[in-house]
C-alpha cells in the first residue's frame, strides 16, 4: 500500500519536474561560467513552490520563511535520501553546499504566508488544538510557528504535513526520541484520526 501511494505522489509531480528541467536547462545555458545569482536559482522553485515561496496547491510545502538552518537541513537530507521525497532528492542533488545556502537565506528573508486551504475540515479543529498542546506544542512552539530546528506547522500545507506523519509512522523518515515517543502515545491514545485532528488544527493557525 504504501508503495502504491508513493506512486501516486510521483506520477502526480512527475509532470511539474518536466517542466522544471526545461526552466534549470536554459538558465544555465544563459550562464554557465559564473554562479547564477540566487534569484534565478531560487525561479527554477517558483514552478511548485509559487512565486514567493508558497507551495502551490495543498501538496507542496510552503518554503518562504523557514529558518535557513532547517531549509539547508531538509535540503541535505534529501540529497543523501535520508528523508525520503517524491521529487526533491533529485532536484536538491543539483546545488552544492554553497548554493544551498544562498538559497535558504533568500527563502528565510521572504515572509511565510498563509494562504486558505479548501480541504480544512474546521470541524475538527479545535479538538486537534487540545491535542497538539498534549503532544505536540512542547517542540513545535507557539501554535506550530516556530521551534528549534523543527520547521514551520502553523499554516504549513495540509496534504504535505499528512504525507510528512506518513513518512515519520512508518520509519521512513527519522525521529528523535522524544518525538517518537510522543506519536507513539497519541497513536495508542486516538490513533490516525489524532493526527489527523491536529493537522487540521495546525494547517488551520493563521
Ligand atoms: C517539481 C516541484 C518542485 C520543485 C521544482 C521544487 N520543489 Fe521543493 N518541494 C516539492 C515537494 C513536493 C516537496 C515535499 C517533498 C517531496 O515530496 O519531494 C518539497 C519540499 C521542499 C522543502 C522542504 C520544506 C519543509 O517544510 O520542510 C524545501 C526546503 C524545498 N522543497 C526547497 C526547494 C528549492 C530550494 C527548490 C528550487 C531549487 C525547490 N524546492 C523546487 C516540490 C518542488
Ligand atoms: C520532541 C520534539 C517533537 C515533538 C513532541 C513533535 N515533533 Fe514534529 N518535529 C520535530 C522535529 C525535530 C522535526 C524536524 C525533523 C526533521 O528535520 O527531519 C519535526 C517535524 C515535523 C513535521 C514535518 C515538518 C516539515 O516541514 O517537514 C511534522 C508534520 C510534524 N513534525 C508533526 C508533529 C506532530 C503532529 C506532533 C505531535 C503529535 C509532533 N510533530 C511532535 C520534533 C517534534
């Protein structure tokens, strides 16, 4: 099943990364010998993740305003496939440390925006609220807004954070200790549908 599923979420980006390619091809064509300036590296990210950082529909993740220690973190480990992903292993294995890092403070330096998402169930919304702040609030700080090294939840897009649990349930992608040990008690707890009350809850924080 879960292979199936991973299937599904390549075949739907597949088209996007085709379109890219084009894009990153005649950019560099146009400057191979120098480093190109980050603004026209960061437009080969503008296809998915929009023109100011925010993903576009509700699958790719926003990336404008993450700390640029987490952006270059989440870059490096899908080089090295650590954390797994349907198209940024291959996209991120294309730019040195250096450029990375260009990259992660270009995107840190634009604002996180928080755009509606259609499929919010708003019903479910406040029972996730309590529950986040059982299992999830003492790492993700302030309502999912910030936290040391763990990304940005509050507004986050819902079916990437939900592929993202996926991906954290089933080992695919590492947890420390202490995280795991909090999912584990909220699976035993109320399972699926509690993670799927917080995520609610957290895509839901303006
Ligand atoms: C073809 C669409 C596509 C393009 C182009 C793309 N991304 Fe992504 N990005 C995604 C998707 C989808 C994810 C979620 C992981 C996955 O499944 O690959 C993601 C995840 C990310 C994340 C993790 C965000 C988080 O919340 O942790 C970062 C950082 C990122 N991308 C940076 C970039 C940068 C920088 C570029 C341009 C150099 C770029 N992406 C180009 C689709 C894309
Ligand atoms: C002990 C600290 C801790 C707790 C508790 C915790 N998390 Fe996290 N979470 C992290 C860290 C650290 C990361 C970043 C992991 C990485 O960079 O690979 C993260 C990342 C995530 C991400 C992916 C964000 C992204 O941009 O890819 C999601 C989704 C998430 N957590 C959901 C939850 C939910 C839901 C809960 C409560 C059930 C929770 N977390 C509880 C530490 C925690």
């Amino acid at each position: 099943m879960r292979f199936s599923e991973r299937g599904q979420r390549r075949l739907t980006l597949a088209a996007l990364t085709v379109g890219v390619a084009a894009v990153t091809a005649s950019a560099l064509a146009e400057d191979s010998m120098a480093d190109p300036a980050v603004e026209i590296m960061a437009g080969s990210c503008t296809f998915c993740h929009g023109p100011n950082g925010v993903g576009v529909g509700e699958a790719v993740p926003t990336i404008s305003g993450l700390h640029a220690d987490q952006f270059a973190y989440m870059m490096r480990t899908y080089q090295d496939e650590t954390n797994p992903s349907t198209v940024m292993g291959r996209i991120a294995r294309g730019y040195t440390e250096d450029q990375i890092e260009q990259l992660a403070l270009y995107f840190e330096s634009l604002p996180f925006e928080r755009p509606p998402q259609p499929s919010i169930d708003m019903t479910l919304v406040a029972e996730g609220k309590v529950l986040a702040a059982e299992y999830c609030e003492s790492c993700h700080e302030n309502e999912g807004r910030d936290g040391e090294g763990v990304g940005i939840l509050a507004g986050q897009k819902l079916v990437y954070m939900r592929y993202a649990t996926e991906d954290f349930l089933e080992g695919h992608r590492e947890m420390e200790r202490r995280q795991a040990r909090k999912f584990r008690e909220l699976m035993d707890a109320h399972g699926m549908e509690g993670f799927e009350k917080i995520l609610h809850y957290y895509a839901s924080v303006k």
